[in-house]
C-alpha cells in the first residue's frame, strides 16, 4: 500500500511540474499581441473613404473601379516604392444587381 500511494504521489507531482511552467509567463502558453497582428494581416479591413482601384502599382494606370466607404477590403500584399510611396494590393468585392464581383488590384496610400 506505500508502494502504490508513493507512485500516485510522485505521479502527481511529475504531472503539476509539467504543466505549470506553460502558463507562467516565460511558458508557451502565452501569445503576444504582435504575433497575433501578424497573423490576421489577411483579413478584411472596411474603407474609410472613397478610393480608385487602379490596376498597376503605377501612378498613371487605368481606373479599374471606384471603391465606396464602407466596403470590405482585404489587404493582400503591401509594397513600398521609393517614387510613390507605399502601395496596397487589395481583393474588394462589389455587389452590382444582384451579383458579385470579385476585383484585385492596387491602392496607393501616399509616402511613409
């Protein structure tokens, strides 16, 4: 009967010495706020203003729609040109009569 209590005592004690260390704050348990930003770069974000969808990262490209505020748009890649700034490579969708249109293409938000 000691035998078996001793077992159940140190079996006990190995399980809490495995788990506690994960929740302390150096254990893995934790996730930081910057990791998780990271992590939902991809989804949708609403516009604020009315924008030009432009279909090349060029400041002379063709218009390929006009985005309202309050549409859905979701950030698919960001590049940063010395000339014009930083630019957005977007995937909006459009609801016209009935449908739904799925448009990417390019928004240029201005120097950093």
């Amino acid at each position: 009967m000691n035998l078996i209590s001793t077992f159940i005592i140190w079996t006990w004690l190995l399980g809490i010495a495995l788990v506690v260390p994960t929740t302390l704050p150096a254990g893995g348990a934790q996730e930081s706020i910057i990791q998780h930003r990271k992590n939902n770069i991809g989804s949708p974000i609403i516009a604020l203003k009315d924008f030009n969808l432009l279909t090349s990262a060029h400041e002379n490209s063709s218009i390929l729609t006009s985005v309202q505020a309050g549409t859905p748009v979701k950030i698919l890649k960001i590049w940063d040109s010395t000339n014009s700034g930083k630019w957005l490579l977007v995937h909006i969708v459009i609801q016209n009569f009935n449908q739904l249109f799925y448009k990417r293409g390019w928004v240029n938000i201005g120097k950093s």
